[in-house]
C-alpha cells in the first residue's frame, strides 16, 4: 500500500489504453496477500470518471468485489457507457485480472442542481484532537506492526475515537454498535473534485466491516476470523475535501450468516453531512485447527 499521499495519488493515476479501457498499477511496496478493496474502487472511480462529461460529477458508486485482486499484476478496467442523459450519466465497470472478472462497479453521476435540503446532525463525539492515533493503537496490540502500518497506511492521519457514549446512554439499547474515528490525507491535495472522490472511495473501505465484529469482541485482524468485502455502496451527498478531517461514524445493524452488514455516516469537522456508506462483508468464523 503507498506510503505517502503523493504514492497513493501516482497510484490512482490510471492509464488509458483505448476508448473506454484503462489499466490501474500496483504499489510496489505492498506486503498484503491481494489487493485492497478500496484501491480497485479508487481506481475504477476515476476510470468511469475519465469517459463522463466534466459537469457531471460522482453521486454514487455501487461495487461487488468478486475475486480477491492479485497485486503482482496491473489491473484492467473496462468502462461501459450505460447511459448519457442530460442530468445524469451511468457506467458500469469492469476490473479484469488473468481473464477473469474481479469486481463490478455501477456509478451515476450528476450536473449539479439546486433542491430540497436536510441532514443528519453530526453526533456528540470528541474532536480529532482527543482522539488516539491508529499508529499508537496498532503499536499497542503488536508492537512490530507500527513500522508496517506507517508503511501501508502513511497516506492518511486516522484517530480512534470509538464509542465515546457513557454506559448510561440510552441510546446503546437502539444502537449497540457505535465505532467512531477521524481521517483525512496527510498532506494537502490539489483542487479536484474527481481526486478527494477517488481518494474518499479508496479510504471507505477501511474498518467498515470491523464494525460488525464489535459486539463479539473480535478485532477484523484476529486470526479467529476470515475477512472478505462482499459488496459497498457509497453516496456522495455534499462538496467535501479528504484533506480535511471527516468523521467515519459507523455502525452495524446485523450479523447473520457469516456476513456483517455495516453503515456509516460522515461528517466535516463543521457538521456538514457529505457521504453514506454501506458494506457487507465476509466475517466468517475461523475454528481451531483441532476442530477442523
């Protein structure tokens, strides 16, 4: 995974290779076994982006991941233009590797107009100041994995939050599942609304699914359980920037299955609602080798 912002810039930099057709690269550093999620969406993003008009801007991505990504390989992204209307604009995308296809994304985009507008309130939590870095955590629960996580996740400022609601809040009966933090790029980006998408997109796919281990006490990284996005969903509400700190207040409504089904909300530091998230996922348990 890149290191710094400007490597997971380069790395979103997609090439195109004929109409309609691009090729995404690798990190070159990367230790994962395949690819994370979030960059084949990343990627794809700014593939679909690259064949819509520039008045029309990303308002949704829906994304099945079907095969784990092989990171020795680029991956090839087949944009097919499913509808050129007047507001909006649909493309469907395919992620190829070895001839197979890897992931699925529909993406609509839309010119910007004016309308009706509400939003949730941001909820009562600390600021990102007060809250814990994830290098620091990761540091806690394996003191020889904070050099690898600086390596795979230097890119972007994390702080844990958690649940901070008392134990007395009655709202834990409605909402048992409550995991909170704060990101944003490390560094400051250039002015492209299709970059902070892309990078917010790539970034979404990170800790979601974790949330629906939380009422099991089972860290997404446990060796007791077997992880895997499924599918992921995001909506692009309001003009945001990933520089900025936005709050990833997620939650989980059901596990069954196998599966985890979690959701988030995100904020701007200011309150401004700007994306929803959903992701089901994996969460398969692991048995003791002495049970297998």
């Amino acid at each position: 995974m890149p290191a710094t912002v400007n490597e997971l810039v380069d790395l979103l930099q997609i090439e195109q290779l004929e109409v309609n057709l691009f090729r995404g690269g690798q990190p070159p550093k990367s230790r994962l076994k395949r690819v994370f999620g979030g960059q084949v969406a990343g990627q794809a993003v700014m593939a679909a982006q690259r064949t819509v008009a520039d008045d029309k801007h990303l308002h949704s991505l829906h994304v099945y991941f079907i095969l784990g990504g092989d990171p020795s390989i680029p991956i090839i992204y087949d944009v097919e233009n499913v509808r050129d209307g007047r507001s909006f604009a649909t493309r469907r995308v395919a992620a190829r590797q070895h001839g197979e296809v890897i992931f699925y994304m529909t993406a609509s985009f839309q010119r910007e107009e004016d309308g009706w507008d509400h939003q949730d309130v941001l909820p009562s939590t600390p600021g990102p100041d007060d809250g814990t870095p994830m290098v620091d955590l990761v540091k806690y629960i394996s003191p020889d994995g904070a050099e690898q996580w600086k390596q795979e996740w230097g890119g972007f400022d994390m702080r844990y939050v958690g649940d901070p609601r008392p134990e007395d809040d009655p709202s834990r009966a409605t909402t048992p599942v409550v995991q909170r933090m704060w990101f944003r790029a490390s560094e400051r980006l250039p002015d492209d609304v299709l970059l902070h998408r892309a990078l917010f997109t790539y970034y979404s796919d990170f800790s979601l699914l974790g949330a629906s281990l939380v009422p099991h006490g089972v860290l997404i990284s446990s060796p007791k359980v077997q992880p895997a996005s499924l599918d992921h969903v995001v909506w692009f509400h309001r003009p945001f920037r990933v520089d900025e700190w936005l709050l990833y207040d997620q939650t989980s409504p059901s596990a069954s299955g196998a599966r985890g089904l979690s959701t988030a909300r995100v904020f701007t530091q200011d309150g401004t609602l700007v994306a929803s998230v959903a992701q089901e996922g994996l969460i398969r348990p692991v048995k003791p080798r002495e049970e297998r």
